[in-house]
C-alpha cells in the first residue's frame, strides 16, 4: 500500500462513494466528503511525517544563523522508521518517449501537501450549510480539485506536474461558475482562459527544457523526472541566451498563476465571485502553484536567467505589493479587498523568492504556507458573515464584535497573522524574507542596480505598514464601533455566532499559525535539504558570472556601465 | 490478385457485400432496426477479420528471429522484462497494390471505430429518411476510407478517396430536405469534383515521372530527379496541386470555404461524417504520397504544410469565437484542428527531409494520436447534439444547450469532456494529441545554414499552436458554460435516439480512457508512423504457415526502432 498514491486518489474514491449514494440532495454527499477529506488529511499528514522523521539527521549540520535564532533546539529524537513513500510507473513508454507517473515529496512540496489536504476539510466544513443547490455535484468537484492540488505538488515528473497542474483548472472552473456570485460566468470563463493562455506557453517551455537537455545534455536521454533534468542542467547547463527565453516561457504562466503585478487583474474577480471555498483553495494553494513553480523549475533549472531577470521580477514584485495594497485600501467589499491583499502578499513571496538567497527562498516559501493559512482563514470567516447577513459590503457593518465575539476573535487571529504580529506565522516569513531581499538589495547589489535594489527593499516594507492599514482598517470599520448591520437580506434576529462545527474548521489554521509563529524550525528544517542546494546553486552562477566576462548580465551590467562613466 | 491480396482486404470486403445486401434487401424489407443491427455486426466482422489479420500478421507468436533479436537487445536470454513489451513487425510484402503495415492497421482501426459510431448515430434518422441507403451508403464511405489507408498505387488511393467522396454525396442528399440542405449538397458536389481533378492533374505528374502508378516506383523516379533539371519544377507543381486538391479535404484554409456552410445546411450526422472522413483520409493521403513517395520534395512540403498549418488554426479559431449555430461553431472548431494535425505533417515532412527529430516525438504518429483523439472528441459532440434533439426540432443554437447540465446530466458531462479534450486539458485525449503536436514542433533540428531560421519557423508554429489553443478555450468554454451556468430556456426532450446516446457514451468513455492510459495509442501511432517510413515490403506473408518468414522484416522493425 503506497500511502502518497492512496493520499492522491483518495478524494476519486470519495467521488465514487458520493455518485453511488448520493441522491439530489446534500445530505449524505457532505458527510461522505467530510470523511474523505479527512482520511485523506489523515494520510497526508502521515507521509509529512515520514518526510519530517528523515530530514531530521542530514539537516542538524547546516541551519541558517538568522533562522536559529528562531528555532527551539531540542527536538525529541524520532526513530527512523520507514522511508517516505515514492511512486514511480511508466505512463507513455513508446518508442523513445517515456512519461513516467512518478510521484514523491521533498522539502519544497511537503508543506504545501500538507496544508492542501487541511485546507480542504476546512472547505468541506464552511460550505456545509452555505451550499443547497447541487451540493453532491459541489462537493464531488471539490474532492476533485483536491486530487489535482496533491497531484501538483506530489508530482516528480514535468508531465505529471502540467497534467495536474491544468487539471485543477476545471473544477474550480465549474465551482466559480456555478456556485459563484452574481457575476460569476464572466469570472469563471476569464479565470480559465488567462491561466490556460499563461500556463500553455508554460508547457512549451518546460517541452523545451527537456529536448534542450535532451540533445545537448550531459546524458542525451529523453527524461522527463524533476531529479533526472535538474542533475543533468546542473552539469551541462542550457546557454545564458536560451535560457532566457525559456525564463519567459515559464514566465507566462507562472507569473498569472501567482499572479504578478501586470497580470493580477483575473484574480480579483475570480476571488470575489468564488464562493467561500472556491476563494479559500485559490488563494490557500491554487495561487502557490506558480510560486512553485518558479522555485521548481526557474530556479532550480535557469539559474542564469533567474539571476539576469532578478532585478524585474524583483520590481515587479514591489510594484505588486505596493499596488496591492494601495488598492486594497480603497476597496468597499471585504472580500475584494482580501483578493488584493493577496495581489500583495504574493508579491512579498515572489520578493522572497527572487531575492535568490537563502533567507530569502525560505521566506518566500514560508511565505507561501503563511498566506494559505491565514488568507484561507480571511476568506472563511468573510465567508461566514456573509453566510449570515448576505452582504460583502463594508460600510453596511459595524460593531459586529459585540453582536459575534468567537467570530471576531477568529478574524482578529487571522488579521494579526496577516499582517505580520510576531509570535504569528506571518511574521517568521516575512522577516526571513525581507532580510533576504535586504541582503540582496543592500549588501549583494552589484553597481548598476544598487539604487534600485535599495528603493526596492525600502518600498517592500512599506507593503507591511500598509498591510497593517487595510487589515486593521477593515477590522476596525466592520467589527467595532457602533453596532451597524444590513438592513435588507438577513433576517437580524438569526445571527447567531460561530457554531462548533465554524470553530473546528478554524481551529487546525489557528494552531498552525502559532506554531509556525512560534517554532519557525520545525518547518524550515525539512526544506531546508531541498531549497539550500537551490540558493547555493545560484550563489555559485552569481560568483562564476562575476569572474567571467561573458557571465551573465550582472557581470555584464556592471561593465556596461564602467564604459557608460568613460564617456 | 492474389490470395494473400484478398485476404488483407477481407475487412473492406466485409463492408461492402453488407452494403450491397443492404442496399438490396432494403428495397423488399423496409424497417431500420434490422438494417441497423445488419450494419452494426458488419462493422463488427469487420473489425473481427482486421484483428485475425493483426495478430497473424504483426505479432506472430513464438517466432524465433523476434526473440533473438530481443534477446540480444535486452540483454538477457529470451527473456522480455514487462517494462519493455515485444514490439511488432511493421510491415509485411503483400503482392499487389496495397501496402499492408502498422499504418494502415491503424488507420484501419480507427476508421472501424469511428463507423461503429456514425451508425449508432445513424440507427434513429429522421422518418423520411431512407434508412437502408443511409446505412449501405455509410458503409461504404468508411470502406473507402479503409482503402485509402492501405493503398500503395495512385489509381487505388484514387478510387479510395473518390469512394469516400461520392457516398457522401448521397448522405449529404439524404441528410435533410431543405433548401439549405440541397444548396450544401451542391456546393459539396461542385467543389469536391474540382478538388478531385486538381489532384489527379497532380497525378498525373507524378505518372509522367516514373512512368508507373506504383508509389515505390515513384518514389525511385522522384528521388532520382537531377537537381539542374527542369523537370524538378514539374515535381514541385505536382507538389503543390496535390495539397490543393487533398487541402480541400482537410480544410486548409483557403480551400475551406465550403465547410461552415455545408456543416450548417446538412444535419449534425452528416456534419459529424464530414468532419472526419475526409480529413483522415486527405492527412493519410499526404502522408501517403508526400512523406514517402516524394523524397527530395520536403522542404517544400513542410514550408508548405508549415504555412497552411499557421493560417488555418488561427483564422479557424478565431473565427469560431463569434458563431452561434452549433454546427457552424464545430465546422470552424474542426478547420482549425485541422491545422493542429497539419502541424504534425510539417514536422513529419521536416523530418525526412533530414532533420534531426530522434526525439520520438514523431511528426506522423503526433498527427495520427491527434487525429484519433479529435475524431473521438468530435463525434462524440455531434452524437450528444443528434441525441439531444427531436427530429423536428434539433439543436441549432448554442444557446439551445442552456441548463442541460441540470436536465442531463449524463449528456452535460460527456460534452464537457469532448470540449476540454478538444481544447487539450489534462488528463484527456486531447491533451496527449497535443503534446505529441507541440513536442514534434519544438523538436525539429534542420540541418544546414538554414537549419536555424527552420527552427524559428517551427518553434513560431508551436507558440501560435498554443496561443491558438487558449483561444479555442473561448469558445468551447462559452458551450460548457452555456451548459451549467444558465437556466434552460427550452424543453429538451433528449429524444435522438439510444443509438446516439450511445455513441456518445462510447465516445466520451474512450476519450477520458485514451486520456487517463495514453500508452496503447501512443505505442500504437509511434510504430504506425516508423512503418509508413519503410520502403514497403518487409516480411512476406505466408498464410498457410501463419508465419511471417523473411528474417530480414525484424531486423527492419528493430533498425527502425
């Protein structure tokens, strides 16, 4: 029995489970997908474990300094049991093309494994009751999306990635479609082909990674597994001028997944008119996906095109953050305004991730589990308001503290995770990350960007300060003062405050967020095995770039401009 | 004509005496199930003697030499690990005008299946229609279609593709009644005739060539032309009024005028027929003539290929953005995927015109999966539209399909997959077509100075391909859309007939199967592409010791692997 597959297939079986007993309406199909999810949670925690329990002798050598600093020293020594769980089967083998169906997890994918498979439960509990019309069909896609976001992340060959990777498009195209607001057709139909328009150039450029390493690789084999390309670009890595293109291709995909600054604008729309869960998945993991992808296969793979396009994926990355929130501040709908703070908060994780440091590679990948808690979170508990009075709108609430005080009490939780309080999980990310991104923008900047590098690590902390504005903001205008509430749809006298049923979806995020906030250690240390050969990677391009002429543009840049102070 | 003739063409043969007994019976016993159930097991004894033919032929067990050879590739004595299946012989020397290889099976194969469905689909036409010749008539279409796949000889590929054309003359007639019916019906006639004469005065260049119609024979007279000579540019115009006249089957775009038009006056049967009869047998034409018996003729055949290929997916897809018919949307849907498989073509000329694509990502078998993959997917879609209207109310607009995702949901969910498959969404069918499509592109290396800018052509090709792909999401996401987002505006009876209901269940099953387990028709399309490569000939066929004994068609399979 391989535990990872049966994690990944286990919603199918759900799905089955829920055609064959499930009639129109929602009773048994919610109580069916609540199990899956949670065997499902249960399996996947399971190989977290297995991955925790064998990282932990190989990382004790190499921890970073800062990252220490956070850490609390004494783990209890685990014994070594069984090695994690790996799948690995031919698909296509035919006549020089092999595909293989290979399944594992390593330091990068584990946490967002994990925390797919959690965030899950937490949407099969908030939609209980939100959900009426065509539930089994909703559930069955939810359970669906499930299988596609473990498969994303478990995946170990390009292939398989992309197959899993596109596939998470349909049913959350049908979750927005169907059980979206009132706009919903046009978010869903645009959420679909923006993603498929990005992630198709995407698919051309990883084809092109492999028969790149395919006819000028060390190897010369048609390979297709994660571990196989990257060995082989590592000794014979593509050319800087390649490369680039190759950067791009990803690029276009990756950056709208994310999404970047210029490519944003499907995810507001998507977000608001989601219903509750599709909101939470799409910015707790769908969004990660191109965060992941950027570490996986443009840093891992281009190394020298990640370090040429550094400084404008650095810059778009501020302007992001910067226009995020600044837009976030001026939004009426709670939920509109949560999408841009998203805008924001990835562009923190993409700053972390292009600063190409240690500390800041960590960070961003931090990062990343951070903002699908606490954003997750965000969204679930704005889903329950409006689950109680029918209204997004800010100005219609007020004082809603006295009237729901547990509810309150979540979303403050979530907002002070947010925005970065220390002892949350926020803050261990994004100090990690901007230390790095000050690394790089203070003391690693070459001369011909040095000023920009510098504007931009100041204009990235300015992204913390407004985030604490708009949360705050929000939180203060909705849940304190006088107590204001809609006055046409909810009827007033059945608000009632968070059941138990809203806290046990709640509470597993909280008590991640602590831990995160307060033990950072235990969850860097098992990425560390796989992201520091990353950074070292790229330090290593970095400094053989700066002795060569003809390295790549740092190098190059820096000359440029000695002749430019000739003149 | 010899035994060994008759015997590979036993499944053509099948289809054509029921289609006599059809057409003949019909006149004394009207009624459509029995005809149908005639039809049906027609195809079926069909495919039964294709599949003796197969394993006979291609996989003849025990065989001394195989195993050898295998033996010798892997290492170990006789002994084949599961990881790496035996692979079959590709080509057997049959005497006479066809040529019997892994090619032609799979062309034949799919065409089977494919028919089975047309006359499911076929089996509950409208009352006024005269089921027997509708069914005898689509037998033979697919007969032809068959003929083609294994013609080795012009005048044979000829006839098969003329037997392809004319039935579906009288279909079209058949089809429908109307004014629009009978205005498709001529511009159909007209511009098929044209396009027949063009490529038979293509031809008939080829025949003034190598004094035979023989493609081998061709192909040594082709290949053999001084590069000084003048007669060089009676190759090239041969060249190019081949692709005229097979472009008008495949829809390449400025031979594609017709197909809108004709797909909306006609029913979505007849609409269905149209969009992947022809096609496959004008690709497997081109692959025929041009890729083997035109060596020389490449890199005019890809630039070709490589330009029609660019125009056709685009202006298709865009176009297909603002059509509200149904059938006219699929006309347009099926134009551009017809520039999809043209890709495959190019990469195919390109290849033998000595690039290096040692990738496996072959042009031809890219072209074949796709074109598998797009049959499935489509007619699959028209069956869901036959099965979803009423003869004197059929689905015509877009907007017909509103709300069927909570009326049918059966029917919704099978139209979903064909529209994902065919915008090419993992995991279906449609998404290892393209891949296949997309990798052959990026995997062309010419040779030569101008390698470089042919490799900007192709990789130009991939990148249109795919933004062409995410236009195409507008358009089958807006059906998908209409589907479960919207509240039904009319009553749908969803009383086409269990005979469409099935085929679509059928189609829409193989789809999400060939999606989920690529490998058999990837294998399959692979060793169909590396055989039409071969000269011909190959082991010959002995019936009596039902085994092929010439040593010399294993080691060709093996040196082509």
């Amino acid at each position: 029995m391989n535990w990872l597959l049966a994690a990944i297939l286990l919603p199918v079986a759900g799905i089955a489970l829920i055609w064959v007993l499930g009639d129109a309406t929602r009773g048994p199909a919610r109580w069916i997908a609540l199990a899956t999810s949670v065997l499902t949670l249960v399996l996947a925690l399971g190989v977290v474990r297995s991955h925790i329990v064998q990282s932990q002798p190989t990382a004790a050598g190499e921890k970073i300094d800062l990252a220490e600093s956070f850490a609390d020293s004494g783990d209890p020594a685990v014994a070594v049991d069984a090695a994690p769980p790996t799948f690995d089967r031919y698909w296509i083998k035919s006549y020089g093309v092999e595909v293989r169906l290979a399944f594992g997890l390593d330091g990068l994918s584990l946490w967002m494994f994990g925390l797919s498979a959690l965030l899950v439960f937490t949407c099969v509990l908030v939609s209980w009751e939100a959900i009426e019309d065509r539930a089994p069909t909703f559930y069955a896609l939810l359970l669906l999306l499930e299988t596609g976001m473990l498969g994303v992340f478990a995946a170990r060959d390009i292939i398989v990635f992309y197959v899993f990777f596109e596939f998470t498009l349909i049913p959350l195209f049908f979750l927005i479609g169907i059980w979206g607001y009132e706009d919903r057709r046009y978010a869903a139909t645009k959420f679909f082909v923006f993603t498929l328009a990005g992630s198709l150039l995407t698919f051309l450029g990883l084809l092109s990674i492999v028969l790149w390493n395919f006819y000028h690789g060390a190897e010369g084999v048609l390979d297709f597994s994660f571990d196989g390309v990257a060995k082989a670009l590592a000794v014979q890595p593509i050319p800087a001028h390649l490369q680039i293109w190759i950067f791009l291709a990803l690029f276009a995909g990756f950056a709208v997944k994310v999404p970047l600054f210029p490519v944003h604008t499907w995810l507001p729309l998507a977000h608001t008119q989601a219903p509750t869960a599709g909101s939470v998945l799409l910015a707790g993991i769908l969004l990660k996906i191109g965060c992941y992808g950027f570490v996986r296969f443009n840093l891992s793979m281009l190394p020298d095109a990640s370090i040429t396009c550094m400084p404008w994926l650095l810059g778009l990355s501020v302007a992001g953050i910067v226009y995020g929130a600044l837009v976030a501040l001026a939004q009426s709908d709670m939920k509109r305004l949560i999408a841009y703070s998203s805008v924001s908060h990835l562009g923190f994780c993409m700053l972390g991730i292009f600063s190409l440091n240690r500390l800041g590679v960590q960070g961003g990948v931090l990062q990343m589990i951070n903002h699908g808690l606490s954003t997750g979170g965000l969204f679930a508990v704005i889903g329950m308001v409006y689950e109680r009075y029918h209204s997004r709108e800010i100005s219609e609430f007020g004082g809603l503290a006295r009237r729901m005080p547990i509810l309150a009490f979540f979303m403050l939780l979530f907002t002070f995770s947010s925005i970065g309080v220390p002892g949350l999980n926020g803050f261990a990310g994004e100090f990690l990350l901007l230390s790095g991104a000050f690394q790089r923008g203070w003391a690693e900047a070459p001369e011909s960007w040095a000023l920009a590098g510098r504007v931009i690590s100041v204009f990235a902390v300015s992204g913390v300060i407004l985030g604490a504005w708009y949360m705050l903001w929000l939180v203060q205008r909705v849940f304190f003062g006088p107590v204001r509430e809609p006055t046409h749809g909810g009827a007033h006298h059945e608000v009632h405050d968070l059941n138990l049923r809203e806290i046990t979806a709640l509470v597993p995020l909280v008590v991640l967020m602590f831990w995160i906030g307060l033990v950072p250690q235990h969850f860097l240390r098992p990425m560390a095995d796989t992201l520091d050969p990353v950074a070292q990677q790229i330090a290593a391009r970095i400094d053989s770039g700066e002795k060569s002429t003809v390295g790549p543009l740092l190098a190059r840049e820096t000359t440029g401009q000695e002749v430019a102070h000739v003149d | 004509m010899s035994t060994e003739t008759i015997y590979c063409l036993l499944p053509e043969m099948m289809l054509i005496i029921a289609a006599t007994l059809i057409y003949i019976g019909g006149v004394f016993v009207p009624g459509r199930q029995v005809w149908s159930g005639i039809a049906i097991g027609a195809v079926l004894v069909s495919g039964w003697t294709l599949y003796g033919q197969y394993t006979r032929m291609f996989w003849p067990d025990q065989h001394p030499v195989a195993d050898a050879v295998a033996a010798a590739e892997h290492g170990s004595a006789g002994e084949v690990s599961p990881e790496y299946p035996p692979e079959p012989i590709l080509s057997v020397a049959v005497p006479g005008p066809l040529k019997v290889d892994l090619f032609s099976q799979y062309v034949r194969w799919l065409v089977l299946v494919v028919g089975l469905i047309f006359v499911l689909m076929a089996t509950q036409l409208a009352p006024d229609v005269q089921v027997p010749e509708y069914l005898g008539t689509l037998l033979l279409a697919i007969t032809g279609l068959m003929i083609v796949a294994s013609a080795q000889e012009l005048v044979l590929l000829f006839i098969g593709l003329e037997l392809i054309s004319i039935p579906t003359y009288i279909l079209l007639y058949l089809g429908r009644r109307t004014i629009e019916s009978q205005e498709a019906t001529a511009k159909y006639f007209f511009l098929s005739i044209l396009s027949s004469a063009v490529m038979l005065y293509g031809f008939s260049f080829l025949y003034g060539a190598a004094g035979s119609t023989e493609l081998l024979k061709i192909q040594d007279a082709v290949g053999g032309i001084d590069e000084s000579s003048g007669f060089l540019w009676f190759a090239r115009l041969s060249l190019v009024l081949i692709f005229a006249g097979l472009g008008f089957k495949v829809t390449a775009v400025p031979f594609h005028f017709y197909a809108p038009d004709v797909y909306q006056g006609t029913t979505a049967g007849n609409a269905a027929l149209l969009s992947v009869l022809p096609k496959l047998g004008g690709l497997v034409a081109l692959v025929r003539i041009v890729s083997f018996a035109m060596p020389g003729m490449e890199t005019y055949a890809w630039h070709l290929a490589l330009v029609l290929a660019l125009v056709t997916m685009t202006l298709g897809n865009v176009v297909a953005l603002w059509q509200d018919n149904i059938r006219r949307l699929l006309a347009y849907s099926s134009i551009a995927h017809g520039g999809y498989m043209l890709i495959g073509l190019a990469v195919a000329f390109a290849g033998a015109s000595g690039a290096d694509s040692a990738s496996g990502f072959d042009g031809v078998a890219g072209m074949l999966f796709y074109i598998a993959a797009y049959a499935l997917a489509t007619t699959g879609t028209f069956a869901a539209v036959i099965y979803l209207g009423r003869d004197d109310r059929p689905i015509e607009s877009v907007d017909d399909l509103a709300g069927i995702g909570r009326n049918h949901p059966w029917t919704a969910l099978s139209l979903a997959v064909f529209m994902f498959s065919l915008t090419g969404i993992p995991p279906l069918a449609g998404f290892w077509g393209k891949l296949n499509l997309f990798a052959g592109a990026l995997s062309i290396h010419l040779p030569g100075e101008e390698g470089d800018l042919g490799r900007y052509w192709f990789i130009l090709l991939a990148v249109v391909g795919v933004l062409n792909a995410a236009i195409s999401a507008g358009y089958y996401l807006r059906i998908v859309g209409v589907m479960y987002f919207r509240s039904s505006q009319r009553d749908l009876q969803a009383d086409g007939g269990t005979g469409a209901g099935l085929a679509m269940v059928l189609c829409a099953v193989l789809v999400v199967f060939v999606g989920l387990q690529p490998n058999p028709l990837q294998v399959g399309a692979n060793a169909a592409a590396q055989s039409a490569r071969l000269p011909g000939g190959g082991a010959t066929l002995d019936i009596a010791s039902e085994q092929p004994s010439d040593v010399s068609a294993v080691a060709m399979s093996v040196a082509g692997e």
